[in-house]
C-alpha cells in the first residue's frame, strides 16, 4: 500500500499526532493524582514516541522491509529497517516497564487503601 | 588474553537463566552462583585490564560485524577500570550480603532467589552500560539497570520501599523517553548508532540537532547520575533498599551514569560550553546537596545526600577537563565507591534495627560494636579528605588541578563545602563515641561475612592512603585513554571483519 | 485527496480524541479500554509505514496484554479517580 | 497554579519537538553514500539469505540488544514477583476478573490450542514473513491469558515455566557463546545460511528467534499469572 505522495499533509499528521500523543501523555503523568491514571500517562508517552520513531524510518514509495518471493527480483526502494528493529525493542521494554510499575501500584494500594498520590506521604514533591 | 570483553557480560546472563534451575537442585546454589560468577569476571576483568594497559584498547565486536555496522564493546583503560571496580564493588556486596539477615528474614525461599538475580543483573547492567560502543545498547543496558534497580528498591515489604520505588520508576522512564528521542534524532541525521562513528560525524551535525541531542541525553543521563534537579529518587531510594543494596547504588550505579556523560561529552560531541556547564551543575549540586545533608537527622538520608555532593564533585572535577581534571574525577570515583560503600554498609549495622534510623540512635554505639564504629569513623575522616587516608589524595587533586587552572573560585567553594561536610561527619562520629547511648534498640553483631567485606574495604582505604601510587599509574592511564578521542574513533572504526 | 489520506486523518483525530478521553475519563475502565483503542490505531498507522513487524507486535502487545494488566490492577485496587464515586457492599454509587 | 506550570511546560516542551522535528524530513531519504540501511538490507538478502530484514536486524546485527531484551522480561517477571510477594499466611482468596460462563469457558478451550498453533506459526516463520519471537511469545501468552480467564483456578505449572524460560535463555545464550567458541565473535551465524525465502534458511537466526519465542512467551504467561493471583488483600 502507498502512501501517495501528499508529504506536508503527511508529516502534520503523523509527526503531529505523534507530538501530541507525546504531550498529552505528559500532561496526564504530570497532573493526574491517580497512580494508575499516571501509569497511562507514561504508556501513552512511550506510544508517540514510537509512532515518532517509525515516521522517521518512512520512506516515500518504499515497500515494508520483507525480500518476499514476489518482490525479491524487482530490487525495490524499502523504507529504512532500523528503527523498525529499535522500536522492536523498545515496545516490549515499555511493556515490561508498565508491569513493574502497576505492580507498585498494588503494592502501594495494599499499604495505603488508596492510589491518590495526595494521600501518600512520600510521592509528594 | 584469558578471555573476550563480551564474557563479562554473556556469563552473568547465562548463570542468570540458570539460577531458577540450580535452585531446584540445591538451594545454596541460589546464594553462591553470584559469588562464583563475580570472583570469575573479577579475574577476568584484571586480566583484560593489564592486557590493556600495555598494549591499548581492546574492541570486541559482536555478531561478526564491524563498527559501525555491529554493536561492538570497548574496553580501554578508562571503561576497563571502571568496570573492574565495579565488579569489585559488587563482590563486596555479594560478600556482605550472603546470609544478611533482613533478606533472608522469609519463610519463604522466593524472595532470596529473587534478591541474588537482581543484585547480580544490577551489577551486570552497569558493566554493559561501562563497556558499549553503541548508543541504543545504551539505552538498553540501562533499561535492564532501571527494572533491577526498582525491584530491588521495593525489596522490603515495608510501604516506604515501594514509595521510592515508584518515584525512581516515575523519574526513570521520563530518563529512557528522553534517551529514545536523543537517539532519534541522532539516527535521523548521521544514520548511525555507533559512538565512534557518532563522534566522527558529529562535526556535520547541524548545531540544533546537536545541541538538543546533548540536552536531551544530558537530562536523561543526568537522572541516573544524581545530577541537581533530577535526584529527587535518590534519597528515598537509598534508604529504603536492604543496605547492600544501598552500597551498590553508590558504588556501582551512580558510576555508571556518570561515566555514559563523561563519555557523551568528551567523545561524542563536542560543543562549546558544555565544560562550564558541567563545574556550574557540579557546583550547584554540590552545595545544595551538602547543605541537604547538614540538615538530615537520618543516618541513611544524610549518606545519601553526602553521595549526591560527592558526585557534584566528580562533575567539577571533570568540568576542570585536561589529564590532571579527569585524574581528579577519576581518583574521586574510586574512593567514593570504596568509602561510601563502607559508610553504607558499617552504618546499616549501627541502626540495624532501629526503624526510623535517627541519628539520635548511634549515640555512644562505639562502645558496644568497637569495630563496625571503628570502621564507621574511618571512612567518615577518609570521606571528608583528612590525611592519610584515601579521600584526602583524591580532594588534593581535585584542588590542584582546579588551581593549575587558575580557577580559584571553586577552589575557595570546595574548600568551604568541604567544611559542611567535615561538621556533619564530626558530628556523627562524636555522636558515636562521645555521647551517652539512651535509646534501648537492639544491637545486631554483623556476620563474620559482613564483617570481612567492611574490613576488606577499610584495609583499600588505609593501603591507598599510604600508597596512592598503587592506583594512581592505572588512573593516568585511564584518563589519558578518555581525553585521546581521535585514537578511539580510529582504533573503533579500524576494525574490520575477519 | 485519496481515500487512504483521508482516512489517516480520520485515524489521527481518532488517536487523539482518544488519548484525551483516556486522560479525562474519571472511571479508569474507561480510560484502560481508550488507552487500547490508542494502540489499536497505532497499530494500522504502523502498518501503513510499512513496518508489519512492528505492526504485530503493537497489536500484540499494546492492544492485548498492556490492556489486560491494567485491567488487572482495577480489578485489584481502585476504579475510580476521584471521590465522588464509592463501593458500598457490590454497588457504586455516586456521591 | 499546577496546571498552569504544567501547561507553560507542555507549551515549551511542544514548541520544541515540533521545531527539531519539522527540520527532520519526512519520508525523504537522508542519508547519501553508505549507510547503515541499505548496508543492513544488503547483508540481510545476500550473506544471511534472511527475507525479514528487520528479523536480521532484531536478531543478527543488532541481536545483542535482543538478549538484553529478554534480560528485561525475565528481570521483569523476576522483580513483579519479589515486589508482589507476600507471605502465604497473609494470602486469602484469588482474584475473580468476571465469572466466565459456560459458552465462554466452552469457546476458550477451543481457541486454546489453536492460538498456541499461531504463535508457534509466527515465530518460526519469523525470519520469512512479519512476526517472529516477540510476537509468537505474545500470542501465545494471550492464549494462556485466555484459558487463565474463562477457569479461575487454572493452574500453570510455575516449575514448567522456568524451565522453559531458562532452557530457552540458555539456547540463546549458548547460540551466542557457540560462535565465541568456533573462534568468531559472539552471536555471529556458524551454520550454513541456506536460501532465502526456504524455512531453513539464515543460519542459527530461526533457532534464536524461536528461543526467544518461547522465552517470551513463558515469561509473559509468567507474568499475566503473577498479576492474576494476586491475592485481595485480608479486609480488617
């Protein structure tokens, strides 16, 4: 599938809405007083910034990265696989990131009976 | 040459995939593997130290391919000797940690298991970050030192370890967001992940990429290094970890994100002012750190925050830049690991049961645990640089080189910073000895085990003491090795596929 | 304008739209299912970019296994953000 | 007034993002002469005849990343454990997510075996088609995931588990050592690499990709089950 070659309309839309994610993520981790609603927060961070990341690999008119049978003879233009292979890792790193932090939160629940940071002492600040 | 530098991070990864495994044979195995695997780097990391002191750096790639298309690691003297410490560092707290009490304080076998892999992957993590050629390596060692390093935070069942730990997870994944974004806009414009590529290329970078990739690192990396505004976790997580722990976040962790700077800018960019911009963040976290600590009334908050200044020191001192800055620096780091290391762990000992860890509660303990106390004083005079011990050499060289360079200012603050610490030390010390003990807290003896490491370390800091030659040829070495950055991006990028 | 190119809009305002309602939303259910919706569509806008890889591991793992834990963790502390809402026996009732 | 810092932050940290990253060309190719790209993508089609060249990245040029990878899965299923550990007296009753009725527990046993078929599919074809270790493993943790659901008192084997999840570490680390041993460097490929587009093909990258398959897959399943029963804790 082609993206076509609309490229300004493009890059607003993906670097945008990869931006945005990025700072509504921020908001939500810096403003929230739920621990889990925190915990969404840096999950939604972690997804603009792979969206930023696969972007910049885009390439206009390039074919996914695969030398499968039917493009293999052609010799066609492939978007740039690197940052593909990172974001690779960086999702699962996220993923594991997010399960320790969640089991904090239950942790934290067992203690306090509650995840409104106002009302545990130390996570003040 | 006994071995490859990859060996010192391969091993620890397959004993940790053994280790449930050995433990369903015998349990001990949980307890010693760690040990054995440490003892085994150690000597191994000795050997490839002295290999490359004579004879230069040693890069081992990895995969087959050569910088820049590979990960490859770098062992020269600078990373090489950081990496020895720390795996001496880590032996010392395996040591101290076999049988301590509070892990082992379970009815349960789970959390011992769990306690040995962290500490060991803890260790092993800090290595890589020491060792990688390769920017997103980086990033994924220091992943893996962010997931050990919370766990082992909210290792105690108590509420405040998973306070900390959260804060540290809090602040750690803003660091590992920043560090992604730096990346990327590295990769988008040079095309390449390699450092010393990096360093090559950096020249054509554009000044705002460059720029705001450094700042972008500089934060990020900044947290893990206990720079001013971002060492919010450090504290809390400092006293909330079981006490080696402690140690080896000072010892171990720290260095680590210190040296990822160190290298960030005295490799792989160059732009000006970042030299200044170090003494001035160094500074600032020095004195507002140290006046931090004066004001703390808990043993393991005050050694936090003292930790928190050392390290304002070492960015000072490599700020000074030149071979006699970086010497400085690097002569910082050792002692700070040796006797920050001891601080933490003679002084869980003194408050071992006391819940709150007052400073009020060391009164007069010099007369019921002569020794530990003994050892206590011993690092608290090194740390604040009397003569003749190890602290002192270090302090002096700092002072030189930032006088050779006609920076008499700074002189003039560490001088007066360096006497805050010298009266919150004192004033623990006369606590211990010259105050009658009122609290009716318990006293636990330390583990002959425990009690070996503190004296294995009290014995470095006389012998450096006495004979600062013994490390100080390995420490010309190293900074000579960090400040020659054409040699390395040559040396890095001259390796071809066999 | 082709289809595709509008339909990428459509997929951004959606992306947006639902990661500000995954902020607001007070009942955290709510929000956890937005949240997936994110990464649902993150998931086409990666195959678009022709990274199937990531793509799959995205849907994998943002849609499915993120989703369940966080679910998990409602399910073991709190569903509500603020104070207004409180468990009485099996019911919630609004204060 | 914490909003408002919170937005004036927001409003420089925005400012600045879109100002580096609307220099950063979108879909235009940057880089001119060699460069990693096209240096990995021809590597990947003529030395490792791998057809998925982001499977040659992820595990071949860049595999060292991967194991670090899966070190941080299995240190993440390690530190939930001790963060959630509680003493078996303190534990009381599991926790019940919905109670699954007939029909589901009925469809779930049947999906189950063929979601393990999947995952399996996917990670062994990992170095041909899209997919590979991290996706199979998913998959099949979203199948254990289903039968944890639909019976609360299914039960997955903790020892089966770690074995698994060590003896597939293991594999990788051995497939590693494996080429140090041969006198080649760490991970490099010591098998005959084959044609591209066959199953056997691209040297020790299938064996690799289809440790990690499992090692991913016991570990997250590891995971799910740890969260899962977590106990409620005892109501004073």
């Amino acid at each position: 599938m082609n993206l076509g070659n609309n490229l300004d309309i493009l890059t607003i839309t993906f670097y945008g809405s990869a931006i945005l994610l990025i700072l509504i993520g921020l908001y939500a981790a810096l403003v929230k007083r739920s621990l889990i609603k925190i915990v969404i927060g840096l999950s939604i961070i972690d997804s603009g910034v792979h969206l930023l990341l696969v972007s910049i690999g885009y390439l206009q008119g390039g074919t996914a990265p695969i030398f499968s049978p039917a493009v293999i003879d052609k010799n066609p233009v492939m978007v740039d696989p690197v940052p593909q292979a990172l974001v690779l890792t960086a999702i699962v790193i996220g993923f594991a990131v997010t399960a320790v932090a969640l089991a904090l939160v239950i942790r934290l629940y067992r203690h306090h009976k509650t995840v409104n940071i106002d009302e545990i002492k130390n996570l003040k600040w | 040459m006994v071995g490859t530098p990859v060996q010192l991070i391969a091993i620890p990864l397959l004993a940790a995939f053994l280790m449930p495994l050995l433990g369903k044979a015998w349990k001990e195995l949980v307890r010693i593997t760690p040990g054995v695997v440490l003892v085994y780097l150690l000597y191994l990391s000795v050997n490839l130290l002295s290999y490359t002191i004579d004879n230069g750096r040693i890069v081992e790639m990895i995969a087959g391919w050569s910088p820049p298309w590979g990960i490859n690691l770098v062992f020269s003297p600078f990373s090489g000797f950081l990496a020895t410490l720390m795996l001496f560092m880590g032996l010392i707290v395996w040591i101290y940690s076999y049988r301590f009490k509070k892990i082992e304080d379970y009815d349960d076998y789970e959390p011992t298991i769990k306690y040995y892999l962290l500490l060991m992957m803890l260790i092993t993590a800090s290595v890589g970050i020491v060792l990688t050629g390769d920017i997103f390596n980086l990033f994924v060692f220091i992943e893996i030192l962010g997931i050990t390093a919370y766990g082992l935070t909210a290792f105690y069942r108590g509420r405040d370890g998973a306070e900390a730990a959260f804060k540290y997870l809090f602040i750690g994944s803003f660091s590992s967001v920043l560090l992604l974004l730096a990346i990327m806009i590295i990769y988008s414009q040079l095309g390449t992940l390699n450092m010393a590529d990096i360093a090559q290329k950096a020249g054509e970078l554009k000044p705002v990429y460059k720029i705001s990739a450094l700042v972008l690192f500089l934060v990020a990396l900044g947290i893990e290094a206990e720079m001013f505004p971002l060492n919010g976790w450090a504290p809390d997580a400092y006293s909330q970890a079981p006490a080696p722990v402690g140690a080896a976040f000072a010892g171990v962790v720290v260095k680590a994100g210190l040296y990822t700077i160190i290298r960030l800018i005295y490799t792989l960019f160059d732009v000006g002012g970042t030299y200044e911009y170090l003494i001035v963040m160094g500074m600032v976290t020095m004195v507002i750190a140290e006046f931090a600590a004066i004001s703390q009334n808990r043993l393991k908050r005050m050694l936090a925050y003292s930790s928190i200044g050392q390290m304002g020191l070492v960015l000072v001192a490599f700020g000074i830049g030149k071979e006699e800055g970086v010497f400085a620096a690097l002569f910082l780091m050792f002692n700070h690991a040796i006797i920050k290391g001891l601080l933490f762990l003679s002084g869980s000992y003194l408050v071992y049961h006391s819940k709150d860890k007052y400073l009020s509660e060391l009164n007069g303990i010099g007369k019921i645990m002569p020794l530990t106390s003994f050892l206590f004083a011993l690092a608290a005079f090194a740390i604040v640089g009397f003569p003749p011990f190890a602290g002192f050499w270090s302090k002096l060289a700092v002072l030189t080189a930032a006088a050779d360079s006609g920076m008499l200012l700074i002189v003039g603050l560490i001088l007066s910073v360096s006497v805050i610490e010298v009266v919150y030390y004192l004033r623990v010390v006369n606590r211990i000895y010259f105050v009658k003990r009122e609290t009716d807290v318990e006293i636990q003896k330390p583990t002959p085990q425990a009690m070996l490491s503190m004296l294995v370390l009290g014995a470095i800091i006389i012998a450096v003491g006495f004979y600062p030659d013994v490390i100080t040829g390995i420490l010309h070495k190293a900074s000579a090795a960090l400040l020659d950055k054409t040699t390395y991006i040559n040396e890095v990028l001259s390796q071809t596929i066999n | 304008m082709s289809i595709l190119l509008v339909s990428i809009i459509i997929m951004a305002i959606l992306l947006l739209g639902a990661a500000i309602y995954a902020v607001i939303q007070k009942d955290l259910l709510y929000a956890v299912i937005a949240t997936s919706i994110i990464s649902l569509i993150l998931s086409i806008m990666f195959y678009l970019l022709q990274a199937p890889d990531v793509a799959l591991t995205e849907a994998a793992i943002g849609v499915a296994l993120t989703t369940i834990i966080f679910v998990i963790t409602i399910r073991n502390t709190e569903r509500y953000e603020d104070k207004k809402h409180v468990k009485v026996g099996n019911k919630i009732i609004k204060k | 007034m914490k909003k408002v810092i919170v937005l004036l932050l927001l409003a420089v940290v925005g400012y600045y993002l879109v100002d580096v990253f609307s220099q950063i060309s979108f879909g235009e190719n940057r880089y001119e002469g060699q460069n990693v790209r096209d240096f990995y993508l021809d590597k990947s089609k003529n030395d490792l005849q791998v057809s998925n060249s982001v499977t040659a990245i992820v595990v071949n040029f860049r595999g060292f990343d991967t194991l670090g990878e899966v070190t941080v899965l299995f240190l993440a299923a390690t530190a939930l454990g001790s963060i959630l550990y509680r003493r078996r007296e303190d534990a009381h009753g599991g926790v019940v997510l919905f109670s699954a009725s007939r029909i589901v527990r009925a469809g779930s046993h049947l999906l189950f075996a063929p979601i393990l078929l999947l995952g399996a599919y996917v990670f062994i074809h990992g170095h041909l088609s899209p997919g590979g270790g991290f996706q199979g493993g998913t998959i099949i943790a979203t199948g254990f995931l289903l039968m944890l659901l639909a019976y609360h008192d299914y039960k997955v084997s903790h020892g089966v588990l770690s074995w698994v999840e060590s003896l597939a570490g293991l594999t990788f680390v051995f497939a590693g050592l494996g080429g140090l041993i041969l006198g080649k460097t760490f991970l490099e490929n010591f098998l005959p690499v084959g044609t591209i587009n066959y199953l056997f093909s691209g040297g020790i990258i299938p064996i690799i990709y289809i440790a990690v398959g499992f090692k991913v897959g016991a570990e997250l399943t590891g995971v799910l089950y740890t969260l899962l029963n977590e106990k409620e804790y005892k109501k004073q």
